[in-house]
C-alpha cells in the first residue's frame, strides 16, 4: 500500500508539475486575452478595465495563487471568450474525444500486434521489408499530413477515380447536416461513416509504432528454446504463437500501449481540428488562438491527467500480466 501511495502521490505532482509549466508559459506567450476580446472600436481605456475585471492586471505570482486555490477547489473558471464554465465546455468536448481515442487506441493495439508478429514470422522475406518500409513512413509521418492525404484521397480523388460509393467517405463534421433529424441504426451509421477517416488516422501512426515495437520482441522470443520446444511436440502455429509467443510478449506491449497515449491526445488535436470534429483537440486550439486561459488550463489538466493516469494504470498492470515482477 505505501508503494501505491507512493506513485499516485508522484503522480499526482506530476500531473499538477504540468499545469503550473501550462500557466506560466501561456502567459509568457504573445497575445493580450482583453485585446482580442474587446470590439474594434474599443478604447486603451476599454481594453485596460477588461484586463482588471479577468484579473489579469495583477502580477504573475497573484495570478497563479488565485488560479491554484481556485483548482483546488474544483473551480476551472470560465471561458473568456464563450462566457460557460470550463466544465461546462469540457463536457461539451470529453465525449467526442473520447469516441475517437479509445477506438483509435484498441485498434492500434490490435492491428499493431498483428503486423508486428506477421513480420516477426517472415523475417528477411519480401513481406517484412515491404512492412517495415511502410510502417516507418507512416510513423515518421505528420498526423496532419496523413489527414490531409486521406481527405484528398477520399473526395475529390474517389470522384475523380471512380471509387465505389462506399468509399466515397464523407471528410469533415460528425454528422451530415442533412441526416441530424435522423436517429436509430441510420444515426449510428452516418456518424461511423463520419468516424473512419479520423479513426484511420489516429490508428495507423500509433499501429506503426507498436508494429515495430511488437516485430523485435515477438523476433526475440521465437528464437528462444521453449517456442522451439512448442513447435518440436508438434503444437499448432496458433497455440505457438497464442500461448507461447505473444503472452510473453504482451507485458511490454502494454506498457508501451499506455505509452502510446500521448501521441493519440496529441494526433487528435491536428486530427479533430482538420476533421472539424468538436473534441476536445478543437477546443484546445480555439482557446489558444483567444488566449482563452481558463479553458487551455482546464483541457491541459484533463488531457494530463489521462495521459499519467493511463501510464500508472500501466505500471500497475504490469505485475498481474508478468508473474515475475511480483514481489
């Protein structure tokens, strides 16, 4: 137990470490909130009592006070710009956030397992080279530039090309504006229609990195005596691969999973804001262009959170799927 109060105590600094580096440099950064809040036509004088009644006229060390009691309280303020609680606005976001990484993440593990172990199978083969060359470039790839591919690649490549219509994939927004009356089974397929190209995405930059990671510990282990052993007693490939194999693998892999998690909270910044989803990614980037400080504090604490708690969870897991790192 005092192990585990232990990391949840050093997570917890860490997760509050995070925050106060946030506050501090978005408020070193260019930009004045009550300049961009103020009306054309306002005066230095207007801008100037905007600036006291947000509380940004006190010194930097007042500031982030007032802010941390206020945390510690449950308070994130409310947004600048939108005129809603944090909260409020979060709540708005978490779930479409949410959709898109857990999906984006269970594939990754899957598909990134699969194509790693299908390399490790056929090392120095065509199909290995041809893999590793592919996957490289996809994890070397911006995610960005990978939603922007697909966009071209799905709507005005399908047209021009003569894609089937089921592969003419709609590129932005959750739902179509001419199905938002609809609901039931045409609901849940119109957003799934929506959900592919930024799921995609999300999927193969992560998939790509554990692709390589799971190739060189699923090379390892096939290398060992009792994979060979397996295989001398005439065991099936899937038994080899199932029981042998890939439970010996699958520690590591979940560590590195939770290690994934950072680049899936950062994917989806770029992805949700070409994609014109409303998570929590888009907001992020709407309160930074306003300089809208409560809400860039608010969505950094909550994707801080996920982030150290998913590597925690991780670290915690480990001893239950690897008997050898009980103590």
């Amino acid at each position: 137990m005092r192990s585990l109060a232990r990391r949840v105590l050093a997570a917890a600094a860490l997760v509050w470490l995070v925050l106060s580096l946030t506050f501090f440099l978005v408020r070193a950064a260019p930009g004045d909130p009550a300049a961009l809040l103020v009306p054309p036509t306002a005066t230095a004088a207007d801008a100037a009592r905007l600036r006291a009644t947000l509380g940004l006229d006190a010194p930097i060390a007042v500031q982030y006070a007032r802010w941390a009691r206020a945390v510690l309280r449950g308070d994130l303020g409310e947004s600048y710009s939108l005129h809603r609680p944090v909260t409020s606005v979060l709540a708005d976001a978490l779930p479409v956030t949410l959709f898109l990484g857990l999906t984006s993440l269970a594939l990754t593990f899957v598909t990134g397992v699969a194509v790693g172990t299908l390399q490790a199978t056929r090392r120095g083969r065509p199909a290995d080279a041809a893999l590793t060359v592919a996957t490289t470039a996809v994890y070397a790839a911006p995610s960005y530039w990978l939603a922007l591919a697909l966009v071209a690649l799905f709507t005005s490549g399908a047209a021009r090309w003569g894609f089937p219509a089921a592969l003419r994939l709609p590129a932005f927004g959750v739902r179509d504006p001419a199905a938002v009356g609809t609901g039931g089974v045409a609901a849940l397929a119109d957003v799934a229609r929506h959900a592919v190209l930024p799921v995609l995405v999300l999927t193969a930059v992560g998939a790509a990195g554990i692709a390589r990671y799971a190739r060189s510990s699923v090379a390892d282990l096939l290398d060992h005596d009792f994979v060979r052993t397996a295989r001398a007693k005439g065991l099936a490939p899937p038994r080899v691969y199932g029981r042998h194999v890939l439970a010996n693998a699958l520690p590591p892999l979940v560590v590195l999973l939770a290690l994934a998690l950072p680049g899936v909270v950062a994917g989806s910044v770029f992805v949700e804001s070409v994609f014109a989803w409303p998570g929590m990614g888009r907001a992020l980037l709407a309160a930074i262009a306003a300089r809208d400080y409560p809400v860039v504090m608010g969505a950094t604490a909550l994707y801080a959170t996920l982030v150290i708690a998913a590597n925690l969870a991780a670290d915690l897991a480990l001893p239950l799927l690897d008997p050898r790192r009980r103590t």
